[in-house]
C-alpha cells in the first residue's frame, strides 16, 4: 500500500476502528494495541483491498480477528480469561447517571447470547450504521436491523424482570 493511500486510511478510519474495538475488548489500552496492529496488518498485507466492501467494514474485519488472536493468545498464557474486561466496560446508555444500574444492565448484557450481545455493543458503544454492522457479519442491512430491535427487547425483558 503506498504510503499516502496508508496515512489517508489511517487518519479517515482511526477512532471509528478504535471505537468498535472498544466494544469488543472493553479496555482502553487493548483496544489501542489491537487497533494499531489492525492499522499494520492492513498496511502491510499481501493481499491489498479488493474493494467488494467498504474500507471500514473491511478494516473491521481485521480487527476482528485480531482481538480474536490476542484473546486466544493470552488464555494461552494466563489459563484462564480476565473477568475484569466485562466489568470495566463504559455506561450502557447516556441516560443512565446511577453507576451501581449500569453495572447490572452490564452484566445483563455480558449474560446475553451472540449476535444479539455483539450487535447492541456495535450500535451502542461503536455507533455503527446498520448497514455497517450487516457488513461486518456478511448479512443485509435489515438483519442488522432486526438482531439489534431482539437484541433491545431481550435486554429490556432482562431489565424488567430484575428490576432494574
């Protein structure tokens, strides 16, 4: 990739990219790790984009598997996940003022199952386009749409019956 087109991308893409990994890895520090390293393997991949989807979709897409290799890398090390990355994860909704309530609508949402749980963090917390997150799943717009509106009820079906 020329050296342009690169700084271009960077600078175009850098808080959207850092933003999503943000809800993936929900660490401030990892998400920059991993963000770069999105930004250096696609700077430097031998297969350059093909243009069959947008930069930021596929940029994702890096980062992505680059959260999913650094999570396996370090199970590998320490042997056991850290349960603190659930737990410092910022508020859900900006309504939400009381910290002890946003701590149990967190640990609603980390109960809920995938993709309704990836989808609600992406359009929550990363403030991407439906359109971006059917991208990111290789699915439509619309079923981006729907697992988000399920992925809501669920939360607030949870919500309610723990009174929250």
């Amino acid at each position: 990739m020329e050296k342009k087109t690169a700084e271009k991308l960077y600078e175009a893409f850098y808080m959207k990219v850092y933003s999503y990994v943000m809800t993936l890895a929900k660490d401030a520090s990892a998400a920059e790790e991993i963000t770069q390293e999105t930004f250096y393997k696609a700077m430097t991949a031998k297969q350059s984009f093909r243009g069959d989807s947008e930069c930021f979709s596929w940029l994702c897409a890096i980062a992505k598997n680059a959260f999913i290799d650094q999570t396996r890398r370090q199970s590998r090390t320490e042997g056991e996940p850290d349960e603190t990355l659930a737990d410092t994860a910022p508020g859900i909704e900006q309504t939400i003022t009381d910290s002890e309530t946003s701590f149990r609508i967190h640990m609603l949402l980390h109960d809920m199952e995938d993709p309704y749980k990836e989808v609600f963090e992406l359009r929550v917390f990363g403030e991407l386009s439906f359109s971006q997150i059917g991208a990111i799943f290789r699915k439509t717009e619309s079923w981006a749409r729907v697992t988000y509106h399920r992925a809501r009820l669920k939360l607030k079906e949870r919500m309610d019956k723990n009174e929250i």
